[in-house]
C-alpha cells in the first residue's frame, strides 16, 4: 500500500465516502472489515458501506449484555441493508471464570475488574477478528472524548498491527444526527431516551441533555479510564 503520510495527506479533508474509497482500494478483499458497535456513527458507516462498498464485510461483537434494543437495531440494520452481520461472541470459558471468582457484576468493583471484563467479552474477540485483517474500519471521531482527540482519518494501529480507518474522523456529532435523517438510516431507539453513548446494558445509563456524549458510559470511573481497550492497547486488568 501507499506509504502513509502520502495516504494521510490524500484523505486530508476528504469526505466519508472518499476516505474510503481511497483507503480500501489499497486492501485485498476481505482484509479490510468494519467494527460495528451499533452507534449513531456505526449507522452512518454502515450506510456508506451498503451503499457504496457493498463488498466490504461489517462485523459486530455481541458481549452477552446488549440492551434489547440494539439486538433490534441489528436485526433492523439487516433488514434495510440486505446483509448479515458478522458476529463476534466472547469466550464463555474466560467469561465463566471472571463470573466464577468476583461475582455476577464483578465489573462494578473496581478498575481492574471492568478492564477485565471489557477484555474477555469485546477486545479478544476483537483481536481473533483483527488478526485475519490488514485493516479495520471504524466511527471514532475526536469530538466523542478526551481520549479520541487526536484521531485521524487513516492511522497506523500499532497495537493491533494494522492500519485503522476512521472516516468520521472529523465529523461533528451534529453532522452524524444530519445524515441520520437525510438517509433515514435506522439508529437505536435508546438514543432517543437520554442515552448518547450506548455500550452493554448493566455499564450505560441515561444522561442529562447537553452532558458528554461519554459520561453515561461507566459512570462511576474517571473520564480518563473510559475505554473499553478497543481502541488502545489492550489492558489485561
Ligand atoms: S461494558 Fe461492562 S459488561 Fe460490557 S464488557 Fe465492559 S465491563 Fe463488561
């Protein structure tokens, strides 16, 4: 592929849709895949993608807690798109073990123990998943938190090994709810009760209008530690 700061200066920019076009070309089919957590952005990928780029596989990973509602947006997606999801489960045997030791909620005892968590249901099966790839799509954006403000359109994936995509890089969260509705492209009804960021059930809550996007994730934690680990390094915990 093109080195990368020729890539990166190609993609400056550059709408959604050409910063795909322009980095998947230099991918073999099958090799560049798009991570789906459902989120308003995820819509918009995926819209783009079913669109557009119909070949490029979008994979999912169920961690066993999901809302119900985002287990219907996912049907619904299917539905409106004509395709099938890729999904990721988690290791029930790693699972089991955390359940078996710390509890049913371990997840709420500390620090470590939600790391933990996060690591067994979403970022393993993420880097089984990562591993068949040379590159991997998703909806970060630098508006969405602390942690995401240096995100670019197309970056190296040092932790993982392979180059991350983020054509939404630079979009505003009122530029993802725009083309929401222009497409009318299906969303989770959550979003519509108070809840920005949605993520598993027992670890999202309703927040205020106008809080952080991020805040009703993990509530009880600083907003430095609100990641999951599948956009940094992972954390075994
Ligand atoms: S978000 Fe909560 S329930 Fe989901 S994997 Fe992380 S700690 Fe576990």
């Amino acid at each position: 592929m093109a080195n990368m700061e020729s890539l990166q200066k190609a993609v400056e920019n550059k709408s959604a849709e050409d910063v795909l076009r322009l980095t998947c070309a230099h991918f073999t089919a099958g090799r560049v895949a798009f991570a789906s957590s459902l989120g308003a952005e995820d819509q918009v990928i995926t819209h783009i993608l079913r669109t557009l780029f119909p070949d490029v596989g979008i994979f999912t990973i169920d961690t066993g807690c999901l809302p119900q509602a985002s287990y219907s947006l996912m049907r619904a997606t299917e539905k409106r798109y004509g395709f099938r999801y890729d999904v990721l489960v988690p290791d029930a045997v790693a699972v089991g073990e955390l359940i078996d030791q710390h509890g049913p909620e371990f997840f709420y005892k500390s620090i470590e123990l939600r790391k933990a968590c996060c690591y067994a249901r979403k970022v393993s099966p993420l880097q089984k998943k990562l591993a068949t790839l040379d590159a991997w799509i998703t909806g970060l954006r630098q508006g969405q938190a602390a942690t995401r403000a240096h995100v670019l359109p197309v970056e190296r994936d040092d932790g993982n090994g392979l180059i991350k995509i983020n054509p939404l890089a630079a979009w505003s969260l009122e530029d993802v709810w725009g083309f929401i509705r222009a497409h009318e492209v299906p969303y989770n009804t959550l979003h519509d009760a108070g809840y920005p960021s949605i993520g598993c059930a027992p670890c999202t809550r309703a927040v205020e209008p106008g809080a952080d996007v991020r805040s009703g994730r993990w509530w009880w934690e600083a907003p430095e530690h609100k990641e999951c680990g599948l956009h940094n390094r992972p954390n075994k915990g």
